[in-house]
C-alpha cells in the first residue's frame, strides 16, 4: 500500500520531478551529533547545483560494496542562499548501514548527488500556510521557514511534534520570533498535535496550505484528522519519510 501511496504521488506530482535525473558531487564540510541519535550532515554541492526549499535529492556513496541499498532520498533543510546541502536524520537503535557509512565521511570525501526534486515547495504568495513536522521530518521544514523567514503577506503556522528533541528548533523559534506572521507550536502529545491543527484548519479552512512531513503513519493519521475537518485533498501537501 505504502508503495502505491508513493507511486501515486510521483503521478500527481510529476512537474515537480524534472530534476530527478540531473547527477553532481558534493564535498563533505562536517557531520554533527547535537543529541542522542540524531544526526546532521553538511555537503558543499558542486558549482551550478540548485534547488528548491523542500526538495530531495538521492546520495551515493563512494563506496557502497556491502551495502544493501546503494542510494537513499533525503530532504533538504537548507536553502541555496546557505551554499550547502544539508540534512537531518535519526538513526534509530540499529543504524542501517548506509547511515553509518554516509555519518562516518570525513570532511573531504565526495558523495554522489542525484536531484533535486520534489513537490514540498511552496505554492504561491498570498495563501496561509500551515507547516506540520513530525520529529525528524522537520529537516524540510526547515528549508520552508528559512525561505519564508521574511514573507509578512500570509499567516504562516508551524507545529512542531516530538516526543524527545526539537532539532533545528532553537533556529526555528528565533526565526518565528523575528517574524510577526509566523508563528511556532511546539506540542509533544497526540492530543496538543490534533488540537491544534484541528483549531487551525477550522480558522483557516480551504485557503490555507497543509504541509505534513513525517513517518507515514503519522502523515496518514493527520491527512485524516484535516480531511475530517473539511479540508480538501488538493491543500494537502506531503513529505513521507521513508528510511530517514
């Protein structure tokens, strides 16, 4: 199911994967642990790389002999005004062994870019946006509030969950606080995430965007709950995190 889910998505999205196909190198600048298992890591692509916030991209390893999977999807945090490409992941209580190798580069070492693409972008100027993050699936948040860190046209609402560690959340709450239509939730609880996005869909219904980045279960639970609500699929905007 999960499959059809994201073949499907793929289909409906297809304008937003004409960069799928483009391939680069990218040198390592540092890989960082700021808490328990979650992981950051920091990649200078080469000259002429762009990309989108919220997009992805695919890295290779120089040398993935005995790794099950030669390639992963990761989401940007960061924007290309920044000059790096830079990712969040967490690696669970038994590190897959494409993690370990890729959090084990040494500043220096190439990794193999394929991308960007992807349809977690922003869609116009004027509509309210409403930015879910779901633990690590912060990382393309991220990107979305660093470019909108300055847009004052539209109410803009990020809703933050996690159950241990907010990464990125002190740059998140700064930016939030510098701008007057931005506006940071952090909630822990099932029940504080519903109840908000619950209070935000009725205060902006169909105008507003929803921007869900998370564990697809998660991602599933909340699509529901907004639907429920009376929010149409099309206002719905995912990013399901798939091996992050």
């Amino acid at each position: 199911m999960d499959t059809l889910k994201m073949l499907w998505g793929f289909i409906k999205n297809a304008r937003y994967l004409k960069g799928m196909m483009r391939k680069t190198v990218a040198t390592v600048v540092e890989a960082e642990n700021p808490h328990g298992d979650y992981h950051t890591i920091a990649l200078k692509p080469a000259d002429g790389f762009t990309w989108n916030a919220g997009e992805h991209v695919m890295l290779r390893l120089p040398d993935h002999e005995g790794i099950e999977k030669e390639y992963r999807i990761f989401s940007i945090a960061s924007i290309q005004e920044e000059g790096v490409l830079l990712f969040g992941t967490r690696t669970g209580k038994e590190t897959s062994a494409f993690k370990k190798a890729l959090l084990s580069l040494k500043p220096g070492a190439q990794v193999s870019v394929q991308g960007a693409f992807g349809w977690f972008r922003v869609r116009d100027e004027y509509s309210p946006i409403v930015l879910f993050a779901g633990g690590v699936g912060v990382t393309p948040v991220r990107a979305l509030v660093k470019e909108l860190a300055h847009s004052q046209t539209r109410p803009i609402h990020i809703v933050y969950s996690s159950s241990d560690f907010y990464l990125f959340g002190d740059e998140i709450h700064t930016i939030a606080n510098d701008n007057p239509s931005m506006s940071l939730h952090k909630v822990s609880a099932r029940e504080e995430t519903q109840a908000k996005l619950s209070e935000l869909a009725g205060q902006y219904g169909n105008q507003a965007y929803y921007y869900m980045s998370a564990s697809p279960g998660v991602i599933d639970s909340v699509a529901k709950l907004l639907r429920s609500k009376g929010i149409s699929g099309k206002r719905l905007i995912d990013d399901t995190m798939r091996g992050y």
